[in-house]
C-alpha cells in the first residue's frame, strides 16, 4: 500500500482507489487514479495519450464511445505485459481501463480522466465490469456548502 500512495502522490491524483478481495485474504485486484483537467479539449488530448505506442502492448487498444449521464464519454481498454522484475519474476498481462470524460455542465468544464490498472491479466473479468458501472455512474452533484 506505501507503493500504491507513492504513486498517488506521483501522478498528483485527485482521488484514487483500490479494488481488493476480502476473503480468505485480503488481495489488490485493481487500483484507479482520478484526474482532471481544465477544458473540454483535454478529452481529446486524453484519448491520443492514451493511443500512443506501449512498450510491451498486446494487440491494439480497444476504444469505444459510450453515452453517460455527463454526456459522451471514451472508453479504452489497452493490454500490456508487465517488465520482469528479476530473474525468477516473469512477465504478466496487466490490463488498463481508462474512461474519458469531458464535462462540459460546469462553469468552468473540465475533463475526468480515470484510468484503472488491473496488474493481472486474470482479474480483468471480474474488475472490468466493476470499474464500467462505476465509470458509467458518474453524476453531477450540486454543490450545497
């Protein structure tokens, strides 16, 4: 968990979680960073970061347009395989999910960027679906203070 708030702390993450399993043990399935950036034209600036060569990549990203309760938003999923660490550490698939999501309701709108990073390959199935509702269910909530 240090590695994981270093990280936050190195990327200037606006919030941050983590997926984990809670039986029989406690395991990091997922984590997903959330950052913002001012203006709507940060989405497509987003999406082509997103797009650029990965060293490691397996196939080409999969990219798909969804419509949410923010309006449009691009979803990308990308299949990597990790570096090896050591001689006895081999490589893995790790799985990114990352959904772009301009907001253009705000006074000033902004763009959302929440890439998850699933570390295996096999936890995709069960994360990725997690991560979509919660990507999809994104809204607007007035602010009272």
């Amino acid at each position: 968990m240090t590695e994981l708030a270093q990280f936050r702390d190195d990327v200037d993450a606006h919030d941050f979680f983590v997926l984990t399993t809670d039986a029989p043990t406690v395991e990091m399935l997922a984590y997903t960073v959330v950052q913002y950036f001012p203006g709507l034209d940060a989405a497509a600036r987003a999406v082509d970061d997103a797009l650029l060569p990965l060293a490691g990549r397996i196939g080409d990203p999969e990219v798909s347009t969804w419509t949410t309760a923010l309006g449009p938003a691009t979803r990308i999923l990308d299949r990597a395989k990790t570096p090896v660490r050591s001689l006895l550490r081999r490589s893995v698939p790790a799985t990114t999910i990352r959904w772009v999501q301009p907001i253009e309701q705000l006074p000033d709108p902004l763009t959302a960027v929440l890439t998850t990073f699933v570390p295996k390959r096999a936890d995709e199935t069960f994360t990725a679906p997690l991560v979509d509702q919660f990507a999809l269910g994104l809204v607007l909530v007035p602010d009272f203070a």
